[in-house]
C-alpha cells in the first residue's frame, strides 16, 4: 500500500528551535527531488559521489518471509545498516530558493540491505506482507547529548540517552501500530522521560514514513541502498566551516519499525529499533565543548551498535523484558 502522496513525499521547511536554522527536508522512497526542490537524480549523484559517508549496522529482518504463521520479527538477519552521508557546498541553483547563487549542506540518511553473502534469499519485500516505517525525529538531540556524542560516541543511542526513554520509545512505536493498509504517521507517542533529551519537545518534529522498497530484487553489483531522508541545511556561501560542522556533528535519531502481517491483512508482529546516527566529523564548527580532534578520515565505518528493542507479536507486547543485542 503506498502512502498518499504528501506523506511519501514530503516537502517542507522547519525552524529548529534549537539552532534556528531553517532547513529543507525530503522524504521518500525514492527521494522525488532533493532539498529545496533541486533535481534529485543529480543530487543523489552529488551526494552519492562527494562528501563522506558511514555506515551503523541495524537490527532488520528477513522481509522475504511470506504473511502468515513464522514470526517474522522473531529473529534478526545479519547485514542491515543506515548509511549517513554529509555533503559539503550542494549548489542552490535550480531551486527554489531564494538564494541561487549559494548553497547547503546536505545530510542524507539511506538503508543498506544485507548483501548476498551476508543473507541469501532476502528480496525486494511484498508490502502485502511488510511495511517499513521510518520515524526521523528532524530536530536532532538536547545539546549536552549532542555534545556527548561529539567525543566519538556513534550509532549507539544507549550511550546518549536514559535506556527508560531508548526502552519506551521503542515500545511505544510497536503498540500503535496499524493493520495493513494504515500508515506510518501517528504511531510514535513521545515518552515523558525522554523530553529533556530531544532539541524538540515532545517528539512535535518527528516524521513518519514508509520505505519503499527496501530490498533489493535489482542485479549484483548495483547499488541496492535506498536514500530515504535528505536534509538540506540554510543558504551560506561556499565553504561556510561552521555550517558544515553542525551538520557533522548533528545527532539524527532514526526509529525504524519493522511489521510483519498476518494473511488477513491483521498485525503478526512487529519490532521497533532506534538508532542515533551522525555523520562523519571533518571540520571543527566551533560549538564543541572542547570535543577531540580525532582525524576522522570516513573509513571507521561498521561502528558498533547497541539496540533495545520494542517487539510485539500477536497483540502480546514484550517490552518490560527488552533485551540488549550487540551486533
Ligand atoms: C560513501 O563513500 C564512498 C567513498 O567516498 C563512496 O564510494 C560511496 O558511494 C559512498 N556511499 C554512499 C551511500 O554515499
Ligand atoms: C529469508 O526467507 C526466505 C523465505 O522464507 C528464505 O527462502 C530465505 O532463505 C531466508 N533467508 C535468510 C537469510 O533467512
Ligand atoms: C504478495 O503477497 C500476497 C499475499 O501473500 C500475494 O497474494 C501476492 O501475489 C504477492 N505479490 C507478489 C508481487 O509477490
Ligand atoms: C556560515 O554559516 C553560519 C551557520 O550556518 C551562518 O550563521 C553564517 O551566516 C554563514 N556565513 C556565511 C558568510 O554564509
């Protein structure tokens, strides 16, 4: 079931009240344009092709497993990740903006399947059977959480927040979530403990979509990601240092929920994991409290990461006893 398409495509600005910076954001499957409406084939080249990028493995699943008696959430399959890229200087010629002749930082958030090798079998999904949905919440984290994951804390949410709000957030995501057919938005209720820890309160900058597909049915050797977020950040002039360190050093928090369906159509089970994705760190923004100089040069990709997950399966929720996974 694909969304309607203002959901699966959405365009629009936010003011961060955090940063107060005004940003342009995409969503989709696949992106129908870049930020600030530029062609998206050629920003995904761009984006693609300059920049750095790492990659945080993730809990997924096996989403060829057919509707029906197997829990398809049950059990992880190895060689998920998001992939987050940062892209310096994107030219705002050709958009929308105001401000042709400068440009933006743009940070792109994409989901990698497995390869062949890593788990054979695993198709492009049937959404009769399936339905991803990504929650991006756009603000970012608190200040000190931001400034904590500054000193080489990646991928790990645990590391930045309380596990009470890691643990109920995840929770939260598999109990409301819709039967065939229903959507990804309005799924995510905001848990107290977590509101002093979000740049938003109250999960108010959260955006819910699905990812379609998510798996590749395409050839070897293509590139089977899926780009399913962009952000561009404000209009500067080329080479803006202290705009391109924010966008490095931006905490996204990524709560994906993963719902396989029964035959008629009902909620099998279900599995929600959050993830605090952030980009790789090439200049100094100035904003740090005293933050290392690591010399990051884009190859620690493969962070370890730790997940709690909310799961759900067959209306019973077993959240009070989640369990830690290493990956
Ligand atoms: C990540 O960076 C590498 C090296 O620059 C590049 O080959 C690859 O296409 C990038 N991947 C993504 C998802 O942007
Ligand atoms: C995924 O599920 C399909 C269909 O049940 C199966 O053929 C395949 O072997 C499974 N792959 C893995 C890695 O579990
Ligand atoms: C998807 O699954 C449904 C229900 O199991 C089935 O009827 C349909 O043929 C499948 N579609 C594809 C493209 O495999
Ligand atoms: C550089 O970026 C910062 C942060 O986005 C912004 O406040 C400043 O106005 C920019 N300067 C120029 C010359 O674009």
């Amino acid at each position: 079931m694909s969304l309607p398409q203002p959901c699966s495509s959405l365009f629009l600005f936010l003011l961060l009240p955090s940063l107060s910076l005004a940003q342009s954001i995409i969503t989709g499957t696949p992106l129908l344009s870049g930020p600030y409406n530029i062609d998206s084939s050629s920003f995904l080249d761009t984006t693609t092709h300059t920049g750095t990028n790492i990659s945080y493995p993730i809990k997924g699943f096996n989403t060829s497993i057919p509707a029906g008696a197997t829990s398809g959430t049950g059990n992880s399959v190895p060689g998920w990740s998001l992939n987050i890229g940062i892209t310096p200087d994107v030219s705002l010629s050709g958009s929308n903006s105001q401000d042709a002749t400068k440009f933006f930082q743009a940070t792109t958030i994409s989901i990698i399947p497995p390869s062949r090798n890593q788990a054979a079998g695993i198709e492009r999904f049937n959404e009769s059977n399936w339905r991803v949905c990504a929650l991006v919440f756009t603000s970012g984290l608190g200040k000190s959480e931001t400034d904590e994951a500054e000193d080489g804390v990646r991928g790990d949410c645990r590391d930045l927040l309380p596990s009470d709000c890691v643990n109920q957030l995840q929770v939260n995501s598999v109990t409301n979530v819709a039967e065939l057919g229903g959507g990804c938005q309005g799924i995510i209720t905001m848990p107290t403990v977590c509101n002093d820890h979000f740049a938003a309160r109250g999960g108010s900058d959260v955006m819910g979509f699905e990812l379609l597909p998510i798996s590749g049915d395409v050839k070897p050797n293509v590139d089977r990601r899926s780009t399913f977020f962009a952000a561009g950040s404000e209009a500067v002039d080329r080479g803006n240092k202290t705009a391109l360190g924010r966008a490095q050093r931006k905490v996204w928090p990524v709560l994906l929920v993963w719902t396989h369906f029964a035959g008629d159509g009902k909620v099998h089970d279900s599995q929600g994991g959050l993830s605090c994705v952030k980009g790789v760190k090439t200049v100094d923004d100035g904003d740090d409290d005293g933050g290392d100089h690591d010399g990051d040069d884009g190859k620690d990709s493969g962070a370890s990461l730790m997940e709690v997950v909310g799961w759900k399966m067959m209306g019973s929720l077993i959240g009070a006893a989640a369990v830690a996974f290493a990956i």
